[in-house]
C-alpha cells in the first residue's frame, strides 16, 4: 500500500480532524443499486463511488474477469474475490484521502458483502476449495482490521429473490446470462444472516447501524417510491449519531409507500 495513503488513512481515523463519513449501499443483485446511487448523486452533497465493475471487465490486457467468474466459478471463485476486495479499496482510499470528495461518501458494495456473502456462499457451495477460503479470510480480516476505514451505516435494499431474477432477466448484462434463481436465493439469505441476524459478522461491525429499505416495488420509475427512499436515507446519513458508530444496531424501515 501507498505510504502516504496510509498516513492519510491513520490520520483521519485518529485524530477525527478530516474523516469522512461512508455509508454503503449493499443489496442483491438487481436490488436496485446503481439506480439509487444515481438518484443520491443527483439529489444530495454526497460523493458515490459505483462498484468498479470496468476494472473487473477489462483486467489490463486479459480480459473480463467478470466474464470468466460466471462462466466457470470454480475456476475463477479466489480470483475474482481477491481483485474484488484490490479495485474495492482502491476506490474507496482515492476518494478518502481526496480534498476533492465530499465529507460523505457513498458506495456501492463493499468489501463486507464480498466476505459474507459472495466468497462466503462460494466456499459453501464448494466453487472455493477450503484452502483457498481460509488464505481468503486470513488476508482479509488482516486488511481490513488494520488498514481499512469503517463505514458509519449500511443501507440494505431487501429485494426477494424473485424480483431480482425477473430484473436481471429484464437489463439483460451478457455477464449475468447464466446466473440462476437459486444463486440469487442464497445470497440473499446470506444477506439476511449478514445485515438482519448479525450473524458471524466482526464486532465491529455489530454495532454500525443498518438502514433497510424494502425495494421489490420499483422505484426507478415510480416517482413517490423514490421520494420516499430519498427522505430516509436522508434523514439516516445526515444524523450525527452514526460519527461514534453507536446505538441501534439495526434501524430497519420499510420506505416503500
């Protein structure tokens, strides 16, 4: 890592003076993600940092690493996990350390959901040999408690299963042509274990609040859902409370009106 990075990060942690907020938005897939980071980016002061999903389709020379995960996850599970966790990071450290971002930060997806969710249900599923998965959670829980700065909140777009497939079926991404209705249902009951039960989740992260926003209803193009979406969410990340990363451990709202 970047020497001056890593100052940059320590500094902010510790001495509070230049710290920026960070609230992730974390979800299944076609939850709704990338639309509400568009919606937040034009309606509040926030810097969004999308999921680096360029970076995964177009690795240097090689090709699309996105692309090769689907395709044959057994081959390319601790591959994809690994330069997920890299392009993650490196996102989110550009605009920490920048004088440039706002004083809160947005993302889409994080480094949590990769290690509870996705690399999680890979080793489960057996698409991750039980070696790989603990040189995974070695290195990761070594990063990330050392070097990585805390979100403040999560906000958690709970989407069923089956709206999720019916969205990926509709957009239609060439990556996402072999994902089945039953991957989909396990992650989002590692989601759930995750965000909603705590469940093998670090300390640290217990007590980080947790907004969840019931999305099987559209909100993209049905305007009083996206208002409503918009007014908690703003209520939630502009709250001083979550600047200590104490109190409730889950604030959960049903948002769709």
């Amino acid at each position: 890592m970047n020497t001056n990075i890593n100052t940059n990060i320590n500094t902010n942690i510790n001495t509070g003076k230049t710290r920026k907020k960070i609230f992730i938005i974390e979800g299944n897939i076609g939850s709704g993600k990338s639309t509400l980071l568009t919606i937040l980016k034009n309606q509040l002061p926030v810097t969004v940092i999308p999921e680096p999903t360029e970076k995964w389709q177009q690795v240097g020379d090689h090709g699309n690493l996105l692309d090769l995960f689907y395709k044959d996850i057994p081959r390319w599970a601790y591959t994809f996990q690994t330069y997920a966790f890299i392009t993650r990071i490196q996102a989110l450290l550009e605009h920490y350390t920048s004088n440039s971002s706002q004083d809160i930060l947005i993302l889409e997806r994080s480094v949590y959901c990769d290690r509870f969710c996705f690399a999680k249900n890979s080793f489960e599923s057996g698409l991750m040999s039980p070696l790989e998965w603990q040189i995974y959670k070695e290195w990761f829980s070594w990063l990330v408690e050392e070097y990585t700065p805390k979100p403040d909140g999560f906000i958690y777009l709970q989407t069923s299963p089956e709206v999720s497939h019916q969205r990926l079926i509709k957009r239609h991404r060439s990556e996402e042509s072999t994902v089945a209705r039953s991957y989909l249902e396990s992650l989002h009951q590692k989601h759930e274990d995750w965000l909603i039960g705590k469940k093998e989740a670090f300390s640290f992260l217990h007590n980080i609040p947790v907004l969840t926003l019931s999305c099987d209803q559209d909100f993209e193009n049905t305007y009083s859902n996206q208002i409503a979406h918009l007014e908690t969410i703003k209520d939630f990340i502009f709250n001083d409370q979550h600047g200590a990363n104490t109190d409730s451990k889950i604030v959960q709202i049903n948002a769709t009106r």
